[in-house]
C-alpha cells in the first residue's frame, strides 16, 4: 500500500508531469528586433493591428513584467540562447572581436542542448553572433547548434528584393539575394522549415529572428495602408507597416502549425530583443518605437530599453488568455524549453534562467526571479570636438528586485583606473513610477544600500570585462 506521502507527491507532481507529452514538443522562439514595448495593442495604446499576435495572446499567457539581459543586441541574444548572464563570459556590449569573445565561443547554446536530445534545428532571419560581415570572426550558426541558416550575417540590412543572404546548405554558406520583402521572405522560410518537420516527424526548434522593425525603415505600401491612423508622421506609418509584416507572418506560422496538426504540441515564444529604438536614439537605429510608460529606449537601462513584450502558448498545456505579472527574464527561455521537452537542465555551469512553466501555469505562486541585473558598458566623449583618444568608457548598472529598481547611469570606471569617481544609486517605485521619473534614493537609503549590495555580489561572481584588442 502506498503511503500517504506518496500519494500525495504523486498528487503534486502530476501537473508538472502532463506538461511533458509523449511525444517531445516542438518548441518556436520568435524574436523581433528594436520594437516598442508599447507597439502592440496588447501591451500598449497602439494604432498598429496585430490580429495574429493578437490570438497568440489569446492561446496563452501575455508577460507583463519580461525583460531581456541587455538594452542592445548582440548580449540580448547571446543571453537568450545560452540562460546565463552574458556577464558570466565577459560581454558587455555589443563586441565582434576574438579577443572579447573568447568565452562566448565554448558556451552552450539552447540549440546545441535540443540537437543533442534529437531536435532538428533552424535560426531563419538575423543571426548577429559573429560579427557583421564575411569572413565571420566568431563561429557560424552551424558551429553554435543550428542544422539549418537562412537570414542575414549582420544588425542592419535593407527589407527589399535584392538583400543579400546566407544559406547553410550541404557543408557550406551559400550566398543569394531575397526574393521578396524580407520579412515575407523569412516568414515562408520557417513555414517551409516546419512543413518539412512534420513530414520527417522530427522534434524541432526554430529560432525565428525576425530583423524588423530595426531601422531602416522599409515597409509595403499596402501594410502602411492598413494603418487606421491620420495624425502620425510617415516615418511612424512605415515603422507601423513593419510590425504588420511581423503580424502577418506570426500568422502564417500559426497557420502551418494547425495544418500540419501540431499547434498543440508546439510551444511558441514572442519576444523582442531590447527596447524600441524611439526618436531619441543613435541615427542608425532610430525607428519611431513606443516605449510608453516607460523611460528610455535601446541602449538605456531604464525600462524602456529592458523590458520586453512577452508571450507564451502551448494550447492545453497553459492557461489561455491570462496574464502573468511576476519578474521574468528572456534568460528563462533555456530551463523553460529545456523542461517542456523533458530534458534536464545543465549542471556543468550555472544557469540564471528559471524554468517558468509551473508559474504560469499557477503550480507554483510567488516570483520567478528575487532579482534582476544589468551591467552594460558603452563610450562617450567629453567634448564632441575632442579626438577618439579622448573616448571614455561608461558603465551603466542597474537591479531590479519586487517593485523597486535601483540604477547607477555614466559611471566613469577606466578599466585601469579603480579609483574613478563612484556615482550614486538612484531608486524607483515602479508601482507608482513605472517611468523612473522620481529618484526615491534619500527618501529610501535602506532599501537602495540593500539592493546595491546585491548588485555587487552579483557582480563579483561574473567575469570581469575584458579588454578590446589594441
């Protein structure tokens, strides 16, 4: 006879168990590229339509408090793919250099954990681990876990007919032009991709990196037209016919997951990568992107350069149309994906993602992360008329723990010199200031003295910056 503890840890488990089908579940993460938090309708007051992420919402559960590990590109993604602070091997910025990227290149990547265990794998669209151009610096998609590569190498690259692209096919990078607007394009790439998967019924994952809507700005006139909107500004039309694209392309996905009988075993992701690029930021990125409420955009680590639209579905295994409000990261993705196809999570290295599905399926109450860090650095230089020696290095540091968020902006640390000038912490109730807008440090010296020593234990156990090669 079984025993009562027995029973009832048999009782306790049996949730968590039924997320674990037979079969191992496909897994999509979609990731789109300098988009406003506040851009899709869902999230924010948007005249954008998105009917298509719209149903995803509605197949899941909608993230409202999701950041990424970086307000720029390439740490946000090298910390999505791997679950760990891209601080634990010394990138802190968006770095191409061998020398800078030494330790990104024995990481583990989700990838490499799903092929391992039998996925097929794909990363259609914008890859941007190794550097912007031919020859790449670092090691391709196919050495980081991807069977497959359709996209582009780089950051920045036109949405028209004519782009040049990459095919990983029979060994090697075979180059070609898009055929069509570029975000079609990738969106009937990954529904070819999947109409294979279900014909080979192989587990797969595709890592769907949309580029859009990152500048420039291109979008098809009948998208722009789609606009029900008078008052906004051309740039703003074609930003908002670059989300659209994104939508109609979500939906064709969907599509092929219901043709092809499996939506409900396929657990999909929507994300963005950092913060929208908005009105303020560098010229090369600037995309009109609405982050309202918050403050900032990409490259900030206020708000509006770290928190992400999230959302995550798997029809029968996860409440449909709910809402999750606790502290969520893009590292969660790796447990999370780990733990839906059954696999164990490394224990060879640390892992700063959490396994989010018991939470959003309310198995489990309280928050996913106790806190939350940022450590980026960036350049300026004092006088624009100065020469680049003048350029100084900046860090910006930033913890997120409950409702409160402690930021220390400009910090100007040398590399070599340790004695620099320490600003102080600002502190934000984003409960009552979701845009950071009143510095609480003086009111709360407690609560900001408490969460700074936390950054700072956090901080000793990541690898210190590293140099950039002279």
């Amino acid at each position: 006879m079984k025993s009562t503890l027995t029973i009832l840890a048999t009782l306790l488990l049996a949730p968590l168990a039924a997320l674990r089908a037979a079969d191992p579940p496909n897994i999509i993460v979609i990731l789109t590229d300098d988009m406003g938090y506040a851009d899709l309708p869902m999230f924010g007051d948007s005249e954008i339509p998105t009917p298509h992420l719209l149903s995803l919402a509605d197949s899941g559960v909608k993230l409202t408090h999701a950041h990424v590990s970086a307000p720029v590109c390439v740490p946000s993604r090298m910390g999505l793919l791997t679950g760990r602070y891209q601080h634990r091997f010394g990138v802190y910025n968006n770095v191409y250099s061998p020398a800078e990227n030494r330790l990104w290149v024995k990481e583990r990547t989700l990838a490499d954990e799903l092929k391992e265990h039998g996925y097929r794998t794909a990363n259609i669209g914008k890859w941007h681990l190794s550097g912007n151009r031919l020859p790449w610096l670092l090691p391709a998609p196919h050495e980081r876990g991807f069977d497959e590569f359709v996209g582009i190498r780089g950051g920045m690259d036109e949405f028209s007919p004519g782009t040049p692209l990459l095919r990983f096919d029979a060994g090697e990078y075979q180059p070609f032009e898009a055929p069509e607007y570029l975000t079609d394009f990738f969106g009937k790439e990954a529904v070819a991709f999947i109409e294979r998967q279900a014909h080979n019924r192989e587990p797969f994952f595709l890592y769907l990196a949309f580029n859009a809507p990152h500048a420039p700005l291109q979008a098809l006139e009948e998208d722009m037209g789609s606009i029900d909107a008078d008052s906004i500004s051309r740039e703003r039309r074609t930003y908002g016919g670059m989300v659209v694209s994104i939508d109609r392309n979500v939906g064709r996905v969907l599509d092929a997951l219901e043709k092809q009988d499996l939506r409900k075993n396929t657990l999909v992701v929507f994300l963005n990568d950092n913060g929208g690029g908005g009105n303020n930021a560098a010229s090369h990125t600037r995309n009109t992107a609405r982050n309202v409420p918050f403050r900032g955009h990409k490259f900030d680590l206020e708000q509006g350069g770290v928190r992400t639209p999230m959302i995550v579905s798997w029809p029968g295994k996860l409440p449909e149309g709910d809402t999750f409000t606790g502290l969520s990261s893009s590292l969660d993705l790796f447990p999370t994906a780990l733990a839906a196809a059954g696999i164990d999570a490394p224990t060879d290295r640390t892992i700063d993602g959490v396994d989010l599905m018991p939470y959003l399926t309310g198995e489990r109450e309280g928050e996913p992360h106790d806190f939350l860090y940022w450590q980026q650095r960036m350049w300026a230089r004092p006088n624009q008329r100065e020469p680049k020696a003048n350029i100084v290095t900046l860090h910006q540091f930033a913890i997120r723990g409950g409702k409160w968020k402690a930021i220390r902006n400009d910090q100007p640390i040398a590399d070599s010199d340790s004695n620099a000038k320490r600003r102080p912490w600002e502190l934000y109730d984003l409960t009552r200031d979701p845009g950071e807008l009143h510095d609480l440090a003086t009111e709360f010296p407690d609560i900001t003295r408490r969460l700074a020593t936390h950054f700072e234990k956090w901080q000793a156990e990541m690898h210190p910056l590293i140099p950039p090669a002279k």
